[in-house]
C-alpha cells in the first residue's frame, strides 16, 4: 500500500484539505479513525473507512472526495467507529434508519397492531384520539429517533396539572409507541419514562371515586328498578349486572354462547376481560332465572343477552346510567362491585381470595399469583348464592 506513513500509533487528521485536492499519485492515505483517501489510477478519488465489526475488517465507503469535504469525512468516520466500537454495524444501523418512521406513522401502527386486544371499539377510538388530539400535535410529523426527552416533556407538561387523568393517559401510550420503536432497533430508550421525575406528583387525595350504595341500600335499588317504567331488558340487565358484581361491559355484551345455563355458568372470554383472561362466572338461581326471561325475549337476529334497541347492538351503558340518574339511585352501575366487595369483607366470613376472584382482580403480589392454579369456582359459587339471597332479602 502506497501512502503517507503515519509518525504516531493514533496519529489523527494527518491530511490536509490541499492534500486531498491536489494527490493524484494512486494509493491508500490514511488521517485517522481507519479513514482513508483512496486515489484510483484514474485519478478519481474517495473516501474509504476500515473497521472491524464483529470481529471482521470491513472497508465502507464515504463517498467522492470531490462531493464530501475532509471535515465531513472525518466527522461521519468518528461517528461510525463509534457505533462500531459499541457493537453496532454502522451499513446495519444506516440500513435500519431509512425505514424509520415518524411518531404519528409509528403510533398509527401500534394502534393497528394492538386492535385485536382492545375491550371495545370505544376504547381503542379514545387511544387514538388522545393521540391526534395532544401528542401528534407536538411530535406527530417528528422522526421517532430523535425525539427527545425535552419534546415529550413539553408536549405533556401541557396538560399535565389541568386535565391530569388524560395526561396520565397520554404519557402511558406515548411510553407503548416508543418501546415498540425500541423493539424494532430505532430507540435504545424511552423518553416518556425518563420524564418521570420532571413532572409534579398528582395530587390524587381528592380523587372521586365512581360512586357506590352501601350495600344495605343496594336491594332496595333492584326493587326500584322492577317497579319503573323502564323495558323489561334494561331492568334485567340491570339486576344481572349487580347479582355477578361484573363489569357494564361484561354484562352488556354478553353472548349466549358464553352459556352453560345448565351447569349454571358463564364463561366470558379473555377478549371481553379487562385482564386479558378468561373468566368463569357461578350463576345463582335469580340469575338464572333472569337469563331464563331474557331468552324468552331473544330476537332470531340476534345472539346477545341484553340487546338494545337496534339489532347487533348491546344496551349502552348510558341506558344504566341515566336510568339510575332518573330515579334518583346515588350511584353508577360500576360502583355495585364495590358495595359488593364491602358486603362480602364486612359481613361474611369468605376469604379474601375468593372475593378477589369474584371480581375478577389481578393478583399483583407475584409470589401469590404463582400458587394460584385455581379460581376457586365452588367457594365463589357459594359467595355469589349468599350475595343474591342477602340482595333479595334485604329491597
């Protein structure tokens, strides 16, 4: 190899931007971080950088020398034998960078991509709409790798003290978007949790919550709902929903092949479940009774328990909610999970596991979920029949 002989080990910038106009004399001419002018016999002369990436020697070419100056030359040298030296390939890593895509075209595909797991339509809607409303805004047009910290910071820090809830909300799906561009090569971090500790603790002492009746109170509820002038599904789905301490969704969309009325249970599937799992539901006799009225008014163009008044869709959960608002009942369908919970851990000797499973909550304690093979059907069989009779027994 001809060239100019280096005076030192790590001798760095030995060219000259004379030099690299005026050599026509063909060889290799090394300057430092493996760059080189490469002079053909031509004449022509580029730039060539020799790295070692995985333990091979790889040449990478910089382009002309009559296109790419000396000083950028060496800065992209410096940073690709840094991006070697951190174990990368630099040609992988420039690769990779011409498909990346902006925060909206990346958030846009994680919503299509997490589309089947969704609870609902509505749901999946609200996740896109808090995007395009207060993050595409700030980030939307942005390449996903160089977003940084500050940017997400000031595109929350927006709302953060005056619609917190929302905010809170923001920050968890802009944090999703940014892990999936980590799993795809384009970010090694997460800027949405890196932002943590620059903003201010919510104050959530004065949180409401969604209102509940004391559970002596809830009897007469179901009694005032039976003698309204409400339709007869609304007033059963209502009463339902209340004896399995299940969710308005779970309830309202409730199929009839989630049924074994003969077995007395209803299974509602992993889809439907806010924890993702399936879960098996023991129906006492009223509710069975109820599943027993409501088949006897089963539309043959519809398979869902409590339809509302359109075919193929279920009663809305404004339907409960306004009729409970109309009849002056000081609570929200949601809020019997909790008079519930306070009914079976006050007044009964049911273990706590077993109200917990009744309910369908996730068992946070690792340790704990890992012994817990069981949904202890039998014993919640047995909670939800002492439930429906102290209900009955108490309008």
């Amino acid at each position: 190899m001809t060239g100019i002989k280096p005076t030192g080990q790590h001798k760095e910038k030995r060219l000259s931007a004379a030099f690299v106009r005026t050599m026509k004399e063909p060889g290799f001419y090394g300057d430092g971080h493996g760059l080189y002018l490469k002079v053909d016999a031509s004449g022509a002369r580029r730039w060539v950088q020799r790295l070692m990436i995985h333990g091979k020697r790889r040449d990478i070419g910089l382009g002309s020398a009559s296109l790419v100056s000396l000083s950028e030359a060496r800065e992209r040298a410096l940073e690709q034998r840094k991006v070697a030296r951190a174990g990368d390939d630099p040609i992988a890593l420039k690769r990779r960078s011409t498909g990346i895509l902006t925060f909206e075209e990346a958030a846009r595909k994680v919503h299509d991509l997490s589309r089947p797991t969704w609870r609902n339509e509505k749901h999946g809607d609200q996740w896109i709409n808090t995007m395009t409303t207060y993050a595409f805004p700030a980030l939307g047009s942005k390449r996903i790798d160089q977003i940084s910290g500050s940017d997400v910071l000031e595109a929350v820090s927006s709302i953060w003290n005056e619609k917190p809830e929302t905010a809170r909300r923001v920050k968890q799906r802009l944090s999703t978007v940014f892990k999936w561009a980590m799993a795809n090569g384009w970010r090694t971090d997460n800027p949405a949790e890196t932002i943590t500790k620059a903003l201010p603790k919510h104050d959530r002492s004065k949180t409401e919550h969604r209102k509940a009746l004391p559970y002596d109170q809830v009897g007469g509820a179901i009694a005032r709902i039976r003698n309204s002038d409400a339709g007869i599904t609304t007033k059963l789905a209502f009463e339902f929903l209340v004896l399995t301490a299940t969710r308005s969704s779970e309830t309202r969309e409730a199929v009839w092949s989630e049924f074994d009325l003969e077995k007395g249970v209803w299974t509602i599937p992993a889809a439907r479940m806010k924890a993702k799992k399936p879960h098996r539901v023991p129906l006492p006799p009223r509710c069975l009774a109820i599943l027993a009225e409501a088949k006897s008014l089963k539309r043959d163009t519809d398979d869902l328990v409590f339809p509302g008044t359109k075919d193929t869709k279920p009663l809305s959960d404004m339907t409960l909610s306004k009729l409970m608002k109309d009849l002056k009942i000081a609570a929200v369908p949601h809020g019997f999970r909790s008079s519930f919970r306070d009914w079976a851990g006050e007044t009964t000797a049911h273990p706590r596991e077993v109200i917990e499973f009744a309910l369908a909550h996730v068992i946070k304690d690792k340790a704990e979920a890992a012994y817990a093979r069981s949904d202890l059907f039998d014993k919640r069989r047995a909670l939800m029949t002492d439930w429906a009779e102290y209900v009955e027994n108490a309008e």
